[in-house]
C-alpha cells in the first residue's frame, strides 16, 4: 500500500511539474506575442506616417508639376506668339530674308526674297525644301557664293539681275549664327539678307555722270583758254610773216612753236575721249622718242629751255601703237619744258633693264627736269583727269599718257629728284628678236 501512495504521489508531481511548465510556457508565449504585437503597433504607426508623409509630397509634387505645366503652357503660347509676331516682321520687312539650316537647306524665305528673285508658289510649293543651288539656277543669281564666304564683317556681295525691264541689281549680306559661345565649325543657322539696290546704283551712275559734265566744263573751259591763246599769237606771226620779210625766219619758227601746241592739246583731247582699243605692232621705241624730241626742239628753244636726248642707235622694239606712244612722249617732254625755268634743262634717256631670275626684260625711258619738282600733296593726284598742279592746263595730259601705258601693259611712275626738278619713267617689255621677226 505504500508502494502504491508513493507511485500516486510521484504521478501528482510529474503532472503538477507539466502544468507548471505548461503555465510558464503559456505565459512566456503571451509575453512574445505582447511584444510581436507591440512591434507591430509601432511600425504600423511608422508606416502610417512614412505614408501620409509621402501623400503630402506627392501632393507637393502634383501641385508644383501643375504649375510648371501652366507655367510651360504660357511659355509654348509665348513662343507661339513671338514666332508669329517675328514671322509677321520678316513677311513684312523691305528687304529678303533667307533662312538656312545647317544642311544648307532653306527652312524660312519671306515674301520680299521671292519678288527680288522672281520666284512664285509654281517654283517652289508651300511646305517644300528648297536649296541655295535650287534658287541659284532658277534665278540666275549665285547665291551659294555668299552662302559659302560667310563672314561677320558688315560686306555684301553684289548680283546684276537682267530682266526685260532692264537690269536690276542685289546685294546679299550674310549672317551665321551659332548656338554655342565658339564660333568654331558651321553655323547653326545661316541668314541671307537681299536688298534691292538698284536705285542706289542709278543714283551713283548720275552722280557720276553729273561729275563727269562738271569736269567737262571745267576742262572745256580751259581747253577754250589754251586754244585762244595760241590762235591770237598765231594770227600775229603771220601777220608778222607777211609784213616783215627780215625776221620772216623768227616768226616762221615761232608760228610751227603755236601749231605743235594746238596739235598737242587736239591730240589729247582726241586720245582722252576715243574709244575701243589700240592696235599693236612691233615699234621702235627709240625712233618713236627720237622723233618726239625732234617735234618739240622748237618749244624748248623758245622757252629758252636745253633739251638733251641720250638714245642709242639700237632699236629697242616694243610691241605698242607708234602714234600712241608718241603722243606720251610728247606729253612728257611739254610738261618738262613748261615747268621748267629759262637757262634750265630737260634730259631724255632710254636703257634697257634686264628681268631678274628669267623675267622678261624691259625698256626704260626717263624724262628730267631741272624745275622746281612737284609738290608731295599732288603726287597721288598728277595722273588723275583734269588734275593741274599749275591750273593753268586742262590736265589731261599726264591722265593720257597713264592710260596709253596701261593699254600697252607697261608702266608710268613720278618722283623727284635730289638736286631739284621732276623725273618720269615709263617702262614697257622689250620684244625679243625672234618675236619681233614673228
């Protein structure tokens, strides 16, 4: 019986030591899941408020992107505005206006561009791509030139138009314009500027013309004073001639002085006016300068002036118009003797000057004067028509004998010597032999 107590009361305490373990476990459980529970509480709470904290930025965000939005609308509408407003001006501005991209295709032409160039809707429909190239050989005008030498220097270039009204003439300046702050590689946009300028260029013509009467006038009147005067002292030498056989010799010689002048000024007029172009053969420069001295010895000797010719008996041939020549050589001789002073001299030399490093050689002719040399501010005017240092000449002269070298492709030039007096040389190429027998 003792037995069965002690197994009774060993099951009681096994079970008790179960329930007590059960009871710990059962309390343990509940305080894990207080605590899981707890932790849950308090991230939701985290999450709750990371939630409406990201609902209230995205708002933020919704009403800053409206704003943008309306601010972006305002701006679009702007622009369009703008465009439209700066489409108006250029559709409305006096001069053509070409756009082009940096393809070198036309993106914008207004309506000016198209009446200075003569193009309509038929050439080129509404919407279409046009190019420089396009344009240029429909209208003849080669604006792909001014395309190509773009330049920001404030130059045009100009185009003569003819239509059946007459000529009209174009001035096209060009504009690049770049996006970035270098102005290295192609433009990103290219405007072309058209004006018609033929007005101006009319008006220039007139002007010109006007200058060209007014200088005519000038020069006529001179020409009536330089003519009259020689005439009167003609009529007076034959006069003389007639009535005083003793000096018959003097008047004779001074009346040939008086007809050599008229020739001389006749012969300007005559060369400063012609037209078309000089015929030219092989000359003997030397006989041409020989002759000329020999033509003008009675205009030294009555200015009681010496004249002096260094001239060889070589040839020395030129390919040139003998009269022409002549008459420069006449020219320079009487510009000498006048502007030199009684008791004073003038030199006519003539060389030959070889071509350095196998250039073509030339011919040098040289006329001095011992006068008082040409003033400095008239240097770069002596060659101009109708320019006399004196203004007592019709100066042409010298404007002659500019343009009768330049015809025969040589040179005149002007200085002043270091003793006193002036000295002009005109160089022209010397004709080889075996072109001359050509």
């Amino acid at each position: 019986m003792n037995a069965l107590f002690a197994d009774n009361q060993g099951g009681r305490q096994v079970r008790e030591r179960v329930a007590n373990d059960e009871s710990e476990m059962q309390a343990r459980s509940a305080v894990l899941l207080a605590s899981a529970f707890t932790e849950f509480i308090s991230a939701s709470s985290r999450l709750e408020n990371s939630y409406r904290q990201l609902q209230e930025e995205v708002s933020e965000l919704r009403v800053e992107l409206s704003a943008r939005n309306a601010a972006l609308s305002t701006s679009l509408a702007e622009n369009e505005r703008m465009r439209l407003d700066l489409q108006q001006i250029v559709d409305s501005m006096p001069c053509g206006v070409l756009v082009l991209d940096r393809k070198g295709e036309i993106s914008m032409i207004n309506p000016e561009s198209g009446r200075l160039l003569g193009l309509d809707g038929a050439h080129f429909p509404k919407g279409s791509k046009a190019t420089l190239q396009q344009i240029s050989a429909c209208t003849g005008v080669n604006l792909e030139s001014s395309y190509e030498n773009a330049s920001s220097n404030d130059t045009g270039l100009e185009f003569c138009v003819n239509e059946p009204s007459g000529k009209r003439w174009l001035e096209v300046r060009n504009r690049p314009l770049f996006h970035q702050s270098g102005r290295a590689g192609k433009p990103n946009r290219t405007i072309l500027i058209l004006r018609d300028i033929t007005a101006q260029r009319r008006a220039e013509q007139e002007r010109g013309a006007a200058r060209e009467a007014m200088a005519m006038a000038g020069i006529t009147t001179i020409l009536a004073h330089e003519i009259r005067n020689p005439l009167a002292s003609l009529e007076l030498f034959a006069e003389l001639i007639e009535n005083d056989g003793d000096r018959r010799e003097q008047w004779i010689s001074n009346l040939r002085v008086g007809i050599r002048t008229l020739s001389g000024t006749v012969n300007n007029v005559l060369s400063f006016h012609g037209s078309g172009s000089l015929k030219l053969a092989p000359v003997s420069l030397s006989a041409v300068i020989v002759n000329a001295v020999q033509f003008v010895k009675p205009l030294a000797h009555q200015a009681a002036v010496s004249l002096n010719c260094f001239v060889d008996r070589r040839q020395h041939p030129v390919r040139g118009n003998e009269s022409a020549l002549q008459q420069v050589a006449l020219n320079l001789i009487s510009n000498a003797i006048r502007h030199t002073p009684a008791g004073g001299s003038v030199s006519v030399s003539l060389r030959t000057e070889l071509g350095t490093a196998g250039g073509e050689n030339h011919v040098i002719v040289e006329f001095c004067d011992t006068g008082c040399g040409i003033r400095p501010d008239h240097m770069e005017h002596i060659f101009e028509p109708g320019f006399s240092g004196s203004g007592d000449t019709s100066g042409l002269g010298l404007a002659v004998c500019a343009r009768i070298m330049k015809q025969h492709g040589g040179q005149i030039c002007v200085s002043n010597r270091i003793h006193g007096g002036a000295r002009f040389t005109l160089s022209l190429p010397l004709l080889e032999p075996e072109v001359e027998s050509a």
